[in-house]
C-alpha cells in the first residue's frame, strides 16, 4: 500500500515538473476556469506561478498570500489526520480553514489583490 503512495506521489511530481519546464515553455496552459468565466480571481488563482517561480528559484513575493499563511494549518492537519491525533481540533480546524479561505477568494477580489 505505501509501494502505492510513493508511487503516486512520485508520478505527480513527475508529471507537475513535465508541466512546469515542458508544457508552459510552449505555451501550453490550463487555464483557470473560474476565471475565464467570470473575471475573477478564485482562491487558488497565481499558485502556479508561485511554483513555478519555486522550481526556478526564484523567491519572489507570493502570488496568493491566503494559501501561503494556510500552508502551515493545513500541514499540522494532514500530520494529525494521518496520525489519528486530535480529531476533533482537525474538523474544526479543517471546517476554519475552509472559510478562511473562502473569505480570502471574495476579499482579495474586492480589494485587487
């Protein structure tokens, strides 16, 4: 089973740096939907060009602040969910997590961040 994981979690990585150095080098992108639909920023909206900038090693200023000040929580909640520790702060945490960053999806579109 973990034979499994590894090689999943190798595959993606694989396939994101594929994307990263191949695909976007060519122009070929997959667009933001919500986006494209209605204008607007959705709440991932610039993690790939924060990656992107990553891989390139290049730290600039991040693209969306709200994933990077949730990258922390949302590390402790995959740790203390694949321990089995603390399942009740988890779904709190989890269910705060989600309306944070629902709220930075609507706030940083009114603002122009």
């Amino acid at each position: 089973m973990r034979s499994k994981k590894l090689l999943a979690g190798a595959g993606l990585l694989c396939a994101g740096l594929f994307y990263g150095y191949v695909l976007i080098p060519l122009g070929i992108s997959v667009p933001c939907l919500f986006h494209r639909v209605t204008g607007l920023k959705c709440p991932g909206c610039g993690v790939t060009s924060f990656c992107l900038d990553l891989l390139h090693g290049r730290f600039t200023p991040a693209y969306n602040w709200g994933l990077v000040l949730a990258l922390p929580p949302g590390l402790w909640l995959v740790w203390a969910e694949r321990t089995g520790r603390h399942p009740g702060a988890v779904r709190v945490l989890s269910w705060v997590l989600a309306a944070l960053l629902l709220a930075w999806g609507v706030l940083r579109n009114l603002w122009g961040l």
